[in-house]
C-alpha cells in the first residue's frame, strides 16, 4: 500500500519516468510513479522501440535465410512467412523488458500506481478522479503517441498509425508510407525487405534532414535500389478507405492507391487531460510541454522529460533526461551526465547513426575541417560477412584533429558509432585523429573502419 506524501511523484513508467524515479530513489528520496496503461514500460515498450525493432530483427532473419545459398538451393521460402508471424516474435520480448522493469521499482521501494494522473495544483495529483497524492515534485513522463489530423479515418481496417499497424497480420502487396521521417523510413524499409511494393510520401524537400548530406543521399540511393518508390516534397489532400485499398490524393494532384496506407507524419504529447492550466502550464499545438535547459517547466516544481517535450524524442535520451531532471531538483550537479552528443540510431535498411557535427552545420559555422572515410566493401569483415554496404565517416579539425562528428551507415552501424562516441567525449586533447590511427584494433572487424577513416582523413591535410 502506498501513503499519500512523497518526495517525488513521476507521471508515466517509460524510460524518462524510470530514469528519474530510479535517480530520486537511488538517493534516498521516497517515490511514487503513476502509470495510465495497465503494464509499465510505457511506449518505448509496447508500442514503439521493443515491438518494431524485435519485427525488424525478425524479417532480417528471414531476409539472411533467404539469401542463404543452402536454403535457397533447398527451395526455402522466406516471404510466406506473414506479418503476425513475425510480430508474435516481439510478445516473449516485452514481457521480459516488462518483468525486469517492474523489479526496478520493487527493488527500490516505489509503489506503481495505476491510473490517470491530474493535477489539482503544483503538488498536488488525482489519480482517477479518487485518489490524491501530493510530492514536493512532480516529472511529467507521459511520452507522445502518433499525431492523427482531421478527416483521416483512423478506424478503416485498412490505414493505419506507427502504433496500430503492429497489429497488421497478413502481408499486404503494397503500401504507402505518409511521412518520411525516422519512423516512415523505419518501416518503409522493413515493408520492402518483405518484398511489399512501397511509396513513401515525403512532406519535406529530402529524407531525415537532420542527417549529413552525404548520408541522406547513401539513405535515399539505396532505398530507390531497393525499389522503394520516394515521392517528395508532397502533401496530402486526402485519404479515401475503400474495401480493397486505400487512395492517398497529393495537393500535386497526384493519386496513390496501395492495399493499405502508414499514416507515420508526426507525433503528439500525451498532455490531454493532466490538468496543466491548474499548474499554469500551456503545451503547444502538438501537445509537447516547453522546458527549460534543466527539463523544469513553467511551474519550477514540475519537470518534463522524454517524448512529451518533443526532439530528439529518443528512448536513450529520454532516461537521462529523466536522470538529469532528477539530480537538479535534488540539488546535484548534472554536467556528468552526457546530455550533449546524444547519437541517432536509426533502424532502415541498412541502419544509420551519427553523432555529432555534420558537414552542413561546420560549413555553415566557418570550421575548418577535414572529412575521413572507411567503404565498408574494403574491411575484410564486411566482405567474410557479405555485408559490405556501408561505410564510416569522421568529421575532424584540420588544425587540433578534434573529432567534431562521426557518421556511419550500414549494418550494426547503431553500435559502431559508441567508439567514437567514447572519444569525442573525452577531455583535453585526447579526443583527436590520432587516437584511431595509433591504436591496434582487432583484426578483421568493422571497428577497423575507424583506423581506416583516420589515415583516410589525416593523409588529406598534406
């Protein structure tokens, strides 16, 4: 049974409500977490990051079998295997994350406790409309679901959202994918590995703009080799459901009729009905709650971190936000927590990730630098594993060496990038060129690519 007074109370179990609630708690503080839906973990968990990154590994492993020279010989048949197939694979998951998460907080001594939370004032929460309980402070980590305009109808069987379409179980022949952003992209790449004929709508000039150039134009290259359709700098019109396909009319006058239709052009905060004009507090137009560099808003008392205040909306950034939140209400200093270089992971076909400047950006700033690259159809890894599409890139000073930005796209790129991440965090001078190119790396593996960029740049400054 919980009390009805607590040092902190955090709305929402997802990473950045567990990584202020365990930050509070790991300090002594008393802790009670409110969670809407009926099992902790929150979006990251069921609905979004566990669920579509385990189905991404799933039809990877259906594409590997596929183009293994043995089965194929043997007369395998990978793309039958249908789409519920391979999100079933995703449920032993969750659970997992689930169970282990709920021993954090029992481990810690916070009750979870279930319901709708509203604020009556500044210290003050509701929890379905019986239930009060009061905390000196309060994080708001209630995260964001899929942005839903006016005049779509969300309920046809046939268009879908990035949460819903998880409940797709047959393959499709074709979709369309409206919004080219990471989550559009995301699953863009995953309907076509299934061998699923795809448009992909982009509402902007390029894909994922965010990116270095280069990037976004390796990204775009492969996506067309894939046959993947890109359609760009078009906005919707409307979007009609019929009985045997969805038709998405452009204001270019275009008209895209596919099976079914991925509505993935933008996210919303999940502020509805918290009760923020007690506290003073106004979300904007997509429901994200505005903060300051320390995640308070604008009732000092009350923080918010994670999805519901928008980018980078990642899970990895949202828990130390969370943390970051925490150890400033608790009075400690938040400059060890590396809240700057935060990395993008993006899961397409093949993945992408980057930390740091790119070249637009230092271009713009008038730094003088140099760039390194690493083909990954070079490194005796990538060709033993026929995994060779890909390749690393290190932005660096031409004066001092400092890393200013790494970028790499292709498999395990997610995972490759913390080595730079490593050394661009380190202090003094020892976050330069040099590090790569006078240290011995194990032989043959992609981390290789790091020497290789390094020589490549360096042997370019004479």
């Amino acid at each position: 049974m919980y009390s009805n007074e607590y040092d902190v109370i955090v709305i929402g179990t997802g990473p950045g409500g567990e990584g202020a609630a365990m930050q509070a708690a790991k300090n002594g503080k008393r802790v009670a977490v409110i969670e809407k839906y009926h099992r902790i973990g929150g979006g990251c968990t069921h609905w979004g990051t566990i669920p579509s990154k385990a189905l991404r590994f799933a039809i990877y492993s259906v594409m590997e079998s596929m183009n293994n020279p043995i089965l194929k010989e043997s007369g395998g048949r990978g793309r039958s295997v249908s789409f519920g197939q391979l999100r079933a694979s995703s449920r032993s998951i969750i659970s997992k994350q689930e169970s282990m998460r709920q021993t954090f907080y029992d481990r810690n001594g916070v009750p979870v406790i279930q319901g709708h939370a509203r604020f009556i004032d500044a210290n003050t929460i509701e929890v379905d409309g019986d239930v009060q309980i009061r905390g000196k402070f309060i994080v708001i980590a209630s995260g964001s679901r899929p942005y839903r305009p006016d005049g779509v109808d969300f309920n046809h069987p046939r268009i879908f959202d990035s949460d819903t379409i998880l409940d797709l179980q047959t393959n499709p022949q074709s979709i369309t994918v409206y919004g080219a952003g990471v989550i559009g992209c995301e699953y863009a790449s995953m309907f076509r590995n299934l061998g699923i004929k795809v448009n992909l709508v982009n509402t902007r000039e390029k894909l994922l703009e965010f990116l270095d150039d280069e990037i976004i134009d390796a990204l775009s290259y492969h996506m067309r080799d894939q046959g993947i359709l890109l359609r760009h700098n078009e906005t919707m019109s409307k979007i009609e459901g019929h009985s045997d396909g969805v038709v998405l009319s452009l204001e270019s006058g275009k008209q895209l009729k596919t099976d079914i239709l991925l509505w993935a052009n933008g996210r919303s905060g999940n502020t509805e009905d918290l009760g923020l004009e007690k506290i003073g507090v106004a979300p904007n137009r997509r429901g994200q709650i505005v903060v300051n560099e320390n995640f308070q808003t604008a009732c000092p008392n009350v923080y918010a971190v994670g999805d519901v205040i928008g980018f980078p909306s990642l899970a990895s950034a949202a828990y130390m936000q969370g943390r970051a939140a925490a150890t400033h209400f608790l009075g400690e200093v938040t400059s060890l927590l590396a809240l700057q270089n935060v990395p993008t992971g993006i899961y397409t076909s093949p993945e992408i990730s980057s930390i740091g400047k790119t070249e637009r950006e230092l271009t713009e700033a008038k730094i003088p630098y140099e760039v390194g690259h690493s083909q990954f159809k070079s490194l005796a890894r990538a060709q033993i594993t026929g995994r060779a599409i890909g390749m690393l890139k290190i932005l660096f000073h031409r004066e001092t060496l400092e890393i200013l930005g790494v970028h790499c796209f292709g498999p395990n790129a997610a995972e490759i990038i913390h080595i730079g991440q490593a050394i661009m965090n380190q202090p003094g001078k020892n976050n330069t060129l040099e590090y790569f190119f006078n240290t011995t790396f194990n032989y043959p593996t992609m981390a290789e690519a790091y020497r290789v960029a390094a020589l490549n740049g360096y042997n370019r400054l004479f």
